[in-house]
C-alpha cells in the first residue's frame, strides 16, 4: 500500500558547476522521456529550472538546497532519475503526482510549459497560504507561513478535511478525517524526515493519495530555518472545487499526535516507528540477553541523535530504561559479582545519559521516571566501570539547569563533593566540579566550598587532564562571581601560584581550555578590579579572545560575549581591544556567510561595547562598512540578533561628530529602524527605541526623514503602550526628537501626542515616564514663544499635570524636569508667566509651604539651579508684571531663601543666584522710583 | 624504529656553543610547538624543548657574529658540536612511545615497554579498542565503528555533532557504494535529514553525498571522491582524534612536529650559513656544505 516507497525517487541538485557536468549525462533526452534537470544558477543569485516532464518546468527562485521529486506519470509507469531510468513499476490507478520539496519561501512557481501557471505562492505576507491547482489539485504550505498545529485543509464539498496534527522537527502528521462525525475515518502519519524528505504516501478509498513532503530551508539571507510542505491530495484534485485552509479554534480538541502516531505503528507504514516500537516492546522483554541487546540498541540509536531522542522520549523509553536500572541496582546489591547485570547497569545508564545529554526534555523525563537517586547510588560501586557510567550520566544531569540543586552546606554533602574531587576517575572528579559550576550561587556558597579547601582540589586538577581542566576552570570561575573576598583569598594563596596556573592556560593548545581560563580571569578582574592588570595579561586576553572568534564551534560562539564581558564599562580595556584591532576583526567575522544566531548576537553585541564610550571606535566602525551590516541585521529572522543590532548602533549613534554630520539620518537607516518599532518582541523595541533616541538628537535639519519615514507616529503609538519601559523609551526617544527642533516639527508632534496624552503621560505611574513626559514638554516648550502655548491647550491641562507632579515630587529627576518646564514657559508673554507664578505660589487656604522652597533647599544642585533659574525668568526685569510678581514670590518667602544661597557651593548655582538677586534688586529700584 | 627515531633526533640537535637568551620573533609555528612542549613538559617535550632552545641559540649565535658573510661550517666542525649535544636516553624513549601510543601500534608499544622500561601515559588496552574503531571505519563497517565507540565513551558521539554527522554521512556512502539505493535514501531521510536541518554546512555535505545518487557512473562524477578510500581514512583518523582528545591525550604524536621544527629551523640557518644538512628525513644523512 506504500507505492511511493517503491516508486519514489530522489534527485539531489548541489553545486552548480556540478551540476552542468551531470546535465551532459543526463540531458541527452535520450531514453528519459523528456525527464532532465538543469541548474542554472544556484543560491540566492538567480532561479533554477528543473524540467521533470516535458511540459513542466519547475521554477525554483532563489537558494536551492535540495531539489527532490518523484514523479509517477499514469502514462509510462515509470519513474526516473537524472540521468538513468531505472523502471521502477508503480501502480498506474495512481494520477499524476509530484513531490516537491524545497525553497525559499517567497518564490517558487510550478509552471506548464504553455507558460500557465499551475501553483504559485505568492509573497510571504502570510495572506494567501493556500491556491487552488489548475494541475493536480493540491496544495502548497509553508510552516513559515504560519501553519500550525491544528491547521486544516478542508475540502470544498465540506465532507472531509486533512488536519495537522503535529508540527515539529522533522516531521508533520496530520490526518484525514470525515467530517460528519469526530470519528477519524482514515488516519496516517505522515512522516518525512527534513531535506531529503520523501513523503510517504496512503491510498485511501476515502480521502485519495495523500503525500507530504518537509524541508527546512535556511535561506543565505538569514531567514529562519523552516519548513515546507506539499500536500497534493490526487482525488480531491478530481474535483474543481476549492480547497480551503483554515485553522481551527480550539487547539486542543484536535486529536493528539500520539493517537495517530499509534496509527501509525499499527499499520507499520513507517520502518522507524516499526524498529522504534520494537526496541521498545524487546525493552520488557523477559529475556535478559533481549533487553540487554535492546538497551545497547537503544543507546546506539539514540548517541547524538536528537531527534530519535525526542521520538523515544515520546513512546516512554525513559521510564522503562529507568525501570530496568532500579531493578538491576537492587539485583547488584544482592549478587555483587554478576557482571552479565553490571552490564545491564552501564548500558541502561548510559541511555539516560545520553538522554540527558544536552537536551533538557531528557533531563527532565530522566528526573521524571526518578532515575537520578539509582544514578546517583553507581558512584560507590565496587565495579570502576559501573562508577564511570554512573557519573558521566550524573555529569549530564548536571550540566543542566533543570538538575535538581545540590546543597553544599550539609555536611555529609560536602564530603561527598569532597570525595568525588579527590577522586583519580577523570570522569568522577569532573562530576565533583560541574556539581559546583551547577549549584553554587550565592556568596555564602561559595565561602563555605573556599572553607573546605575546594579550591585546592581545583588547583590540582588544572595541572590534571583536559577534561578536568575545563570542568575545574568552570567550577572556579563559578566560586569567584563577584565574591572579592574568596578572589583575595585565591589569589594570595600559594603566593599566587594558583593565579599564574591559570594565566599559563590561557596559552593552552586547546581552544575550549583558552576560552574557560579566559573567562575564569575575567570573572577574576570583574570581581576584584586591582587584579591583573599588568598589560600583558590583559593583551594576552583580548587577543586570545579576538582568536577564539574564528573557532567554528561553540566556543567561538562564546568567545565574542567574554570579550564583551572583559572589556563592558572600562574604557581602558576598550583601548587596548581597539589597539588589537578588535574593530575590524569582529567586522570580519561579522561578514561571514551563515553565522548563527548565537554567533551574529555576540559579535554585535561586543561591538556594541567597543563602542560604547570611545570615539576612536566608532569612527573606525563607521569608516568601514560594519554599519550597512549592523542595519541588515536590525531586520535579522532572530529577536535575539535583531535586539543586538539595535543596542550596537546606538552605541555607535553616540558619535557626536557623526550625529552633528547627519551620517545616521538616511532612509537606508531610518526605514529598517522604524519597521522594527512594530516587533513582536519587547526587548527588540526597547533596543530600537534606544538607537532612535541617539540619532533623532540630530543638529541638522534631517529629522524630516525620520518624521517622513512614519516614525514620528509610531513613537507616539509607543508612548501609549502598556509596557512600561516601551513607553519610557518612546517619550526619550520623542524628548530627543524635540530637542532643539524647528516649530514646525514640534507642531507635527504635538497634534499627534494631544494635550490629554501629555497629560496622562505626566502623571504615568511609573516615575521614570513622568520623568521622561516632563522632559518631553521641556523641550517642547523650549525655544520661541509660540511654543510655550502647546502647555495651555486644552485649559492648560498640562501645566496642571505639571504643577501636581511636582506638588508631590519624590525624585529629584522629576522635580529638575518640571521645574525646566516652568522655566522654559516663564520665558513667555505676561500671561504664560503669571500662570507659572500660580502653580508656584500654593493658595492661601492651604497654608502650605511652596514646593519650590523645597527644591531651593535641596541637596542636588541640579534641582536648585533649575528652580532659580525659574525664578530668574519670573522677575526678568524687562517685563512689565515682574515688580508684582516680586512681590509675590517676597511674600511666599521665595526671596529671602534665594538671598541665603548667595555662596551656594555649586558655582552654577551661585551665578544664577547672583543673576536673580541683581534683578530683584533692578525692581526693588524700579518700585521705589515709581513710588 | 627506535634507533631511526633517535638517529633523526641527535641530528636535529645542533650545535651548543653559546647560550644566549634568544625571544623576539619566532613565527607562529615555533610558538605552538614552545607552547606545547611547555604544557606537556613529560613525555618527551623536556628533549623537544631543549633542542629547540639550542638551534634558537645557535641562530642567534650566528647572527650575531655573522653579520656580513655566511659562515662555512665543515662536517668536521659540525659533527663535534653534536657530539656535544647531551640527550637523555629517557626523554628519546618517551618520544618514541609518544609516537606508537598515538599511531595505535599497540603491539610495537607493548614491546618497547618491555624492551625499554618506558611507561606510556595510557592505558594500552584503550589503543586496541581506538584501532579496532580505525579500522572498522576504514573497512566501511561504520555501524559497527559507532557501537565501539559508543561502548569505550558514550560522550564522544553525543558531544561531537560534527563527528557524529561524518560517522553517519561515511554509512551513507557506504550505502551507496553498495548500490542500496532505496536503503541509503531512507537512511538519509531518517538519519542524516535531520543533522542537516541543525546546521547549515551538514545540510551542504548532505547534498553532496546524496546527489551520488543523481550519477549513473559514480565513479567518474564530480563528487565521486566521496567514494574515495580516502574518505574513509578521513572519517576514520577523525575519529581516531576524537578518541584520543576524549582520553586526553594529544592527537599528533610529537615526532612529526619536531621534524618540522628541524626544517624550519634548517631553512632559517641557510639564510646565515652553509653547514652539513639533511636533505632526506629519511636517512636522516648529513650532507656535506656546498661552499
């Protein structure tokens, strides 16, 4: 019934050049029944065709990975290969079927020669998912175009329907169903397997032939991996009636995938799920040599490969394989020299650990079936082998976060610890030292493993092998995190021997070993700063740093976020990476084809630091091309690298040089930064929040652009987002764009924030948005008069939100900015300055002691100098009303508290006393000459 | 095979006349070997270490004093100074076990043992089970090459994608050679699809491999040299490294990198002065200096 399996074929296309070599052998036509393929461009650059029948050319835009199709025609029966006919013979009854798998999302045609078109896709907007085939009724999904679980394919008369039942990786169930009952009429798995997937196909008398087939594309443009699926139902297709996509509500009434998965099994259509179910079935057997062979089966099929981990994690393996370990543990405890069970021991343990190998679902189904105590128990066997795989599982467990915690501050615990360090095992002393790296947290910790002499053990195993190398850096950079108190303590023991152990590592051959002394000083000099720092240790480890950087794995993945660590926040370090020529060697392993996610966010993130405070960095960084780079990125598939990208470009947007040029406010900037102001992810607006902030802070006349480009609205939009930081961000980045801006500008901003906005923004309850608002509306109100009127829109709503934030001001911050607001409107008519005179002059009734006394005594100069100058603008002499105003403030006791604060020791301060009491003093003569 | 190794080395050990401190510039190379000899000071690295200082001497002692013509050094001269040369028997041993205990020639290792009293740094029931992993890989039979080392440290396979993949990628060809098509399709499907879908340059290696299935005569196609015996000695000294780093223990032997050392050090020489050189590793002969 599985036809395909017989007369399916595969066809892999790889390089191009390769490719035009194959086309000479199988581009003869000859004998092919005009079955021949040719590439012609491969990759992003251009698009491929493939013929696979004589009056189909298969359109391939874009990156082609892998091209498969199998094809069965009704008319010959045969199915073919590039190149050589090998005649399979499949069942003629079946129509016309391809399978397809590929691509890029956005771009593949399946076209008949008569140029019509047969199955197109359109953009990957997501709008259309699903096209009715002029050819082979079917249908063309894409995962990455939102298919989910619980998605179905309904057939147009409404009677039955296909359903994803599960999505993940490596495979897509789903099932026909009848729809006039909950029943499922025909169910299969279908099961393919990521690029050289070949759909399995079901003839149903019911639902028709059904075929799928997956295909992660990983798109050089840096889309994520992802998958399609071609789902051409051949007898729906009979019919002319569309089919439907739709998505089903309630997720959770949809059958699960285990039901089908056991469908599956049941009518063996699949040879993994046989051999799975089998190792599973052989797992209880009786038979002791069985089970024996089936765990070692198990423990082979499932050694480095994730996704047999995940199936058998999902038939219940590991509560077997658990089971079997419990019982062999009790049997050892009851006959001590039988090796056939120690055997069992080793190989079931070793499953568990190889489940929990990397994979936190495995840890946590291996802590689940309560394996962890009998893994735990191997440790004080007599059999050296049995102790091996005992704790190489338990080192697993523990390289986890999911491992439960160890308390180090029992005793019996710590000598345990203590035993296991001291252990000659290599596997055993490593386990001793992940427990610490895993479970040691806090400060306390961490003094009472430094009282026990752990860090002795630790030395020893730094001069020990490789592997206890690594896992004792680890644990002793765990023990240093920001502990200065054991790092003073290490540090002077052995008078410094043990230091200069892990200096000499840093030299070590072995890239892993570089990286983890690396990060073990640094953890070091972050904690206690007075140490290393002779300029050759720090060279030595900016420059193994900048080296790791090119190690493929992951500890190049990791290597860019130490160098990120070493030099954060001190400008020396930053020096000396930039000495080294750290700029341009992240650019150049910035520019490398194919990072991963992890690897791009490190690199941009190290630049960020690079260029956090040093000038020189970022003109180096802006004088090659990293910026075009960073601003792809922004646009990156990956929130994480999208969110790093960000927060580099606003370091480099703090160039002040390169703001006053402009440099930043360009449509090739500008557009990507506002589109991501819409992401999905928090983190990502903030980080982009951030950069608009910096490069609105523009000195020419290019906020247009910005404004232009729809920004200015979507800050406003933000600003009225319920995230608290979203909205603190949003009003910076508004603050900046005001500052200094033409009227024009702020008009714009102004009709699109409203009063009522400002207003409820003023009194946010979070301070640092009030903080933010207020600043906003000093910059707004600052400049020429007209300005100053935007605080009385609306009956001055917003002077009032004004006056009332700093009634009640508890920071400083909030009492600076409302004071600037009032400054800056003091500046106005005669009228702007009478109303600032009444928010400063509590009515009478109250009896209440001007807030502005308060600020006037306070112990911030800032809030002092911002509160004179108020009163500076007040009784700014030239105005007519000042004389009475004078008085006022005379009255409220505002004059004689200025007058005491002739030597205030800010000297800013004191200059804007001086000012104020010289004007007084212009009125005072003024009053007695007119009187 | 003892006495080759020991005959190279005492003609590496050039002359001793001088000790000068000698530190600026030695290339990248020099430094990798400085520092693995400086880590791994037993077994070995002691004599590597010393001859290297030596002919670092040596050099600089030339510069220094040769300033403006080279300097002829007869055979006679030459010969004296190496005469001088002091070489602990034990360090020579220890190479030399270094050498078969890396090779895997466990036998000749048992033997010299004996022969020498030279302990080696591992155990040498572990190096049968590396070869017996070398040579099922090198006989194709990788499944079986998996179990073993699944069987000596479950942790190799399930820590090293990268060796995992070539491991799987080597059945694959395996697979294919035999002619299996429909089996080395299902193979890739099930086994090496998913590898591919976790990182990019499998997925590349995938396609290659599968696109062997694409050519009617493979032999004579453009990735025909997957089916290479050579792709096989690849696969399986990767696993011999993979092996040998997991019991930590280098992956070179040391000898190969001393005679590097030997001919940069040579070729820095000839900059400075004719001597007696070796020309063929080999023999290991001094030639005389053409003057």
């Amino acid at each position: 019934m599985i036809e395909v399996v017989e007369g399916r074929n595969s066809f892999a296309v790889t390089e191009v050049e390769d490719y035009e070599k194959t086309d000479k052998v199988g581009g003869g036509a000859r004998n092919h029944k005009g079955i021949r393929g040719k590439v012609v461009e491969r990759k992003d650059v251009g698009r491929c065709y493939h013929r696979i029948r004589d009056d189909i050319d298969v359109e391939l835009k874009r990156q082609v990975h892998l091209f498969h199709f199998s094809l069965s025609d009704a008319t010959s029966n045969t199915s073919f290969k590039e190149g050589k006919h090998i005649g399979k013979k499949i069942d003629n009854r079946k129509p016309k079927a391809i399978h397809m798998a590929m691509f890029d999302s956005s771009n593949a045609k399946l076209v008949s020669k008569k140029g019509k078109e047969i199955v197109s896709r359109v953009g990957s907007d997501g709008e259309d998912i699903s096209k009715s085939l002029d050819f082979d009724k079917g249908l063309w999904l894409e995962r990455g175009n939102g298919l989910l679980d619980g998605d179905c394919l309904k057939k147009g008369d409404g009677e039955s329907e296909l359903k994803i039942n599960g999505i993940e990786s490596g495979s897509i169930q789903a099932c026909i169903n009848k729809l006039d009952g909950s029943e499922l009429v025909e169910s299969d798995r279908l099961l393919s397997h990521g690029s050289i997937g070949v759909g399995i196909e079901k003839e149903s008398s019911n639902s028709g032939v059904c075929s799928m087939v997956e295909k992660p594309y990983d798109d050089v443009m840096g889309l994520p991996l992802s998958s399609s699926l071609v789902l051409i139902p051949v007898e729906w297709a009979s019919n002319d009636e569309q089919l439907l996509l739709w998505r089903s509500p309630p997720p959770n009434t949809m059958p699960t995938a285990t039901s089908t998965t056991a469908t599956a099994t049941a009518t063996a259509t699949n040879t993994c799920t046989t051999a799975t179910s089998g190792i599973l079935h052989r797992l209880s057997s009786t038979d002791q040599d069985v089970k024996l062979k089936a765990l070692r089966q198990l423990k082979n099929q499932i050694i480095g490969n994730r996704t047999k981990k995940l199936s058998f994690l999902k038939l219940g393996a590991v509560p077997s394989v658990a089971a079997i370990l419990a019982e062999a543990v009790l049997a050892d405890d009851g006959d001590r020299n039988n090796s056939f069970n120690k055997n069992v021991i080793v190989q079931s343990a070793a499953v568990l650990g190889s489940f929990a190998c990397g994979f936190d679902v495995g840890v946590q189904a291996v802590l689940d079936a309560g394996a962890f105590p009998d893994l735990l128990r191997l440790l004080s066997n007599l059999d050296e082998k049995v102790v091996d795989a005992g704790a190489r599982s338990v080192k697993m467990i523990y390289q986890s976060k999911l491992a439960p915690k160890y308390d180090f501050l029992q005793e019996k615990n710590m000598e345990f610890l203590l035993s296991l360090l001291n252990s000659e095992s290599e596997t055993v002393s490593g386990l001793g030292a992940s427990i610490i790296t895993h479970s040691c947290k806090t400060s306390v910790e961490q003094k009472i493993l430094f009282d026990a002499g752990v860090l002795k053990k630790l030395n020893r195993l730094l001069k020990g092998s490789l592997s206890q190398k690594d896992s004792s850096l680890e644990s002793l950079a765990t023990i240093f995190k920001d502990n200065p108190e054991v790092v003073l303590k290490f540090v002077g023991s052995e008078s410094g021997r043990a230091l200069s152990s892990i200096i000499e590592l840093v030299k070590d051959k072995f890239a892993r070993t570089r990286l983890l002394a690396s990060l073990c000083l640094i953890v070091i000099r972050n904690t206690s700063p007075c140490y290393l720092q002779d300029i050759a240790i720090k060279t030595k480890l900016v420059n193994t740093l900048l080296e790791l950087l090119g190690d493929p794995g992951q500890v190049g993945d990791k290597a860019s976020f130490a160098l990120s660590s070493l030099i954060a926040q001190k400008e020396d370090m930053q020096k000396l990476a930039f000495e080294n020529n750290a700029i341009d060697k992240l650019y150049c392993h910035l520019q490398k084809d194919s990072l991963n996610p992890r690897r791009f966010e490190g690199i941009l993130l190290a630049l960020a630091d690079m260029c956090s405070k040093l000038e020189c960095c970022r003109s180096r960084f802006l004088s090659s091309q990293v910026l075009n780079s960073v601003v792809d990125a922004v646009a990156h598939d990956s929130a994480d690298v999208r969110s790093a990208a960000c927060i580099c470009f606003k370091s480099v947007a703090r160039s002040i040089q390169n703001l006053s040029a402009g440099s930043f406010l360009t449509e090739a900037v500008v557009i990507p930064l506002v589109r991501v102001l819409d992401d999905p992810s928090t983190s990502v607006q903030v980080a982009a929040l951030g950069v608009i902030s910096n490069i609105v802070v523009d000195f020419t006349a290019r906020r247009s652009i910005f404004i232009r480009c729809g920004g200015m609205k979507q800050l406003v939009q933000l600003s009225k987002s319920m995230d608290a930081a979203i909205r603190l961000n949003a009003l910076w980045a508004l603050r900046n764009l005001m500052f200094q801006a033409e009227s024009k500008c702020k008009e714009g901003v102004f009709m699109e924030l409203t009063a009522s906005l400002l207003a409820s923004l003023i009194c946010d309850p979070e301070p640092f948005v009030q903080e933010q608002a207020l600043a906003l509306v000093r910059n707004l109100v600052d400049g020429c008069i007209s300005s100053v009127e935007y605080v009385f829109a609306e009956d001055g709503i917003i002077l009032d939100a004004v006056g009332r934030q700093l009634q009640s001001a508890l920071k400083a911050e909030i009492g600076i900015q409302g004071m600037y607001v009032l400054s800056n409107v003091a500046t106005g008519e005669e009228f702007h300055k009478e109303a600032v005179l009444n928010q400063l002059i509590p009515h009478a009734e109250t009896g209440a002691q001007a807030y502005i006394i308060k600020f006037l005594q306070s112990n911030d100069s800032r809030l002092r100098t911002a509160a004179v100058w108020t009163v500076v603008n007040l009784t700014n002499s030239l105005s007519p009303g000042a004389v009475d105003r004078l008085e006022i403030l005379r009255g409220a006791g505002i004059v004689s508290q200025i007058n005491n604060m002739q030597h205030d020791p800010c000297l800013d301060v004191k200059l804007r006393v001086n000012t104020a009491l010289g004007q007084f003093k212009t009125l005072d003569t003024c009053l007695s000459h007119s009187s | 095979m003892a006495n080759m190794v020991a005959d190279t080395l005492l003609k590496i050990a050039l002359n001793v006349e001088k000790y000068r401190f000698w530190m600026e510039s030695y290339p990248p190379c020099v430094e990798k070997a400085f520092r693995e000899s400086e880590i791994n000071g037993n077994e070995g690295g002691d004599a590597l270490m010393s001859l290297f200082w030596i002919v670092i001497r040596q050099l600089a002692e030339i510069e220094a004093t040769m300033a403006t013509s080279k300097k002829v050094i007869t055979r006679e001269e030459w010969e004296k100074k190496l005469n001088d040369v002091m070489i602990r028997k034990e360090d020579m041993n220890k190479l030399v076990m270094n050498f078969l205990v890396t090779e895997g020639y466990v036998d000749a290792a048992e033997k010299f043992r004996m022969e020498s009293g030279t302990e080696p740094d591992i155990d040498l029931a572990t190096i049968t089970d590396r070869m017996a992993v070398k040579k099922a890989v090198q006989c194709g039979n990788v499944e079986d090459a998996i179990e073993k080392v699944n069987d000596l440290n479950p942790e190799i396979l399930d820590t090293n994608p990268q060796l995992f993949f070539h491991l799987q990628q080597q059945r694959l060809i395996e697979l294919i050679r035999n002619g299996k098509v429909e089996e080395a399709l299902e193979f890739a499907q099930e086994e090496l699809a998913p590898r591919g879908e976790e990182n990019q340059s499998f997925l590349e290696e995938l396609e290659k491999t599968v696109a062997l299935l694409a050519f009617e005569d493979v032999s004579n196609c453009p990735v025909g040299d997957l089916l290479d015996i050579s792709q096989r000695l690849k696969t399986a000294s990767e696993v011999n490294a993979a092996i040998l780093t997991s019991q930590s223990h280098e992956k070179d032997p040391k000898l190969p990198s001393l005679l590097k050392m030997l001919i940069w050090a040579q070729s820095q020489l000839d900059e400075k002065a004719a001597y007696p050189r070796i020309n063929d590793l080999s023999t290991a002969t001094l030639e005389d200096p053409a003057v």
